[in-house]
C-alpha cells in the first residue's frame, strides 16, 4: 500500500504551474470571439484544455475571471503604449509614436478591438471594474504626460478611445494622415 502511495504523482507534479494563465489568456479568446455574455465557465475551461474544476480552484467565480482577464489586456496595452513612446524624444515624436499605436496597437486587430468594446461595455455598467479603466487611462495619460499638458493628455486619450470605439463598432478605417492630422489639431489647440 505505501508503495502505491509513493508511486503516485504528487499534487503539485499534476498541477501546470502556468495553468492559471492558460486560463485567463482562453478567456480572452473566448471574449473576442463571443463576447462577455457568452463567455461561460465551461467555454473557458474547454478553451484553455483544462478540467472544468480549474475555473472554481483559481478564481472566485466568472466575475473574478473577468476581472482578472481585462486587467491582464489592459496592463498589456499600457506597456505596449509605453514602449511605443519610450522612442520619442521630441514632441514630434510623440505624436508620432501616438499614432503608429493607434493605427497599429488599438486598430490593427479585430481580436483587440473586440475586447476593448467587451470591457467598455461592461465597465460602463458594472463599476467593480472602473479600477482597471482608472488604472489604464491614468497610466497611459502620465505615459504621455512626459511631452503634454494634463489637458492635452486627456484630449488625446479620449481621441484614442473614441477611434477604438469607432472602429469597433465598424466604423470606417481611418487613413493613417488623418490620425496625426487629429493629434496635431489637439496639440496646436492647445498650444
């Protein structure tokens, strides 16, 4: 009988260390494609190829797993944007590097877009998850608060979101000139 016992995986040994993350990275997937109302604990768990009982061990329910899932996509996107203005020295630049990641970060991929609607939806009527809009519109304003005023800041931020939205909903695809013709009317304004 010992012998039994010994010759058995441990639980640690049977558990993917990653598996959480396999799990959050699925529910993104599932979100882009069905969106939060047909996101569901199985469709997850199928997705991520991992037994349905995971969902229950690593999260306190669909709303923990949503929660957890936007805040990953957002801190993604903030570093991305990060990255993207770290380049600019100037505020030329900056202008510059605001549009490429509009034209290529927030507008370049239907699975993106399609998750930055599910959580403008959701945060808009669920407020337990403004925490992760405040965090990501103030991060990404202090990212550009390094070439702009507070004000200009914010003007910028709402023309990126309004594209995001605006392309999401199927709006047309803007012409990558007209993006910085927009950013430049805002920094000349408020010149």
């Amino acid at each position: 009988m010992n012998a039994m016992i010994a010759d058995m995986p441990s639980q640690s040994s049977r558990v993917d260390p990653e598996r959480q993350q396999h799990i959050i990275d699925a529910a993104l997937r599932v979100i882009a494609s069905r969106g939060v109302a047909g996101t569901s604990h199985r469709g997850v768990a199928a997705e991520a190829h991992v037994p349905l009982g995971s969902m229950t061990y690593y999260f306190d329910g669909m709303h923990d797993l949503l929660h957890q899932a936007f805040d990953q996509f957002a801190r993604a996107s903030v570093l991305k944007f990060a990255a993207r203005m770290q380049s600019a020295s100037t505020v030329d630049e900056a202008c510059d590097a605001i549009a490429l990641s509009i034209e290529r970060d927030m507008l370049g991929n239907q699975r993106d877009l399609n998750i930055n609607l599910e959580f403008y939806t959701l945060a808009a009527r669920d407020l337990s998850f403004r925490d992760i809009s405040d965090r990501w519109m103030s991060a990404t304003q202090k990212v550009m608060g390094r070439f702009f005023d507070s004000e200009t800041t914010v003007l910028l931020d709402a023309m990126i979101e309004g594209l995001t939205l605006h392309r999401a909903l199927g709006g047309e695809p803007r012409n990558p000139q007209s993006i910085r013709d927009g950013i430049r009317r805002i920094i000349d304004h408020r010149r």
